[in-house]
C-alpha cells in the first residue's frame, strides 16, 4: 500500500491580511514536522485544494493509484501528530483505523477502484 498524504496550503487565505501563513501553511509546517520527526518525510506533499474548502483546513491520503482516499476538513496543526502516525502506519501496510481524535473530521471516503480480474 503506497499511502500518501496530501495537505492543503491555500485553506482560508482569504481570512487573514496578506503575508501571514494561511491555515494550510500551518497546517503543513505541523505535518512535516511531525513526519521528519518520525522519519517519514516522503510520505508528505503539498496540493493547492483537496475539496475541504468550505471546512478548512484540509487534506487527505490516497493509498496508491486506484486505492482509497481519506478525505479530512477542519484540521488544525495540533491533529499533526495522529493524522501523520494514520498515514504512516497505512503506508507500512498496517490496518491502522482513523484515529478516534480524527474521526469528526473525516470529511468522505472514495472507496479503492475494483480493477477487473484477468
Ligand atoms: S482550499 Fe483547502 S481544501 Fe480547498
């Protein structure tokens, strides 16, 4: 499984004076942190939106091509350190549920694409 997780940098950048970091930038700043810490840095990217506009702040794991995807809203980066132990515990292939403390925040689940058996 090839878990990924994605944070969105331009969450609520509209609500603050120019200059000042968005809730995305904080939000990713708390994540990578969090991921060099644990030593998972790879398994961290920035994208511009996730679809969480309307609940910011957002982001979301994809679990390889055609997997699921996790989608989270209203993240703030104190839910760094549960969010990046989810995804790196999905990214070593463990059967990690979302934690109790994301589990209001899932915002959808894209189930994995069924591909075709030869
Ligand atoms: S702007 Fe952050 S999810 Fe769309």
């Amino acid at each position: 499984m090839k878990a990924h997780l994605f944070v969105c940098t331009t969450c609520d950048r509209y609500a603050l004076p120019p200059g000042q970091p968005t809730r995305g930038e904080q939000m990713l700043a708390a994540v990578e942190a969090e991921a060099a810490r644990l030593g998972v840095d790879p398994i961290v990217s920035s994208v511009p939106c996730v679809n969480s506009c309307p609940r910011p702040s957002g982001a979301a794991v994809r679990e390889g091509r055609g997997g699921g995807v996790f989608r989270f809203a209203r993240l703030s980066p104190a839910d760094a350190p549960a969010l990046v132990a989810f995804v790196a515990g999905r990214a070593a292939g463990k059967a990690v549920e979302v934690p109790a403390s994301l589990a209001d925040r899932v915002a959808s689940y894209v189930l994995p694409r069924t591909l075709p058996s030869a």
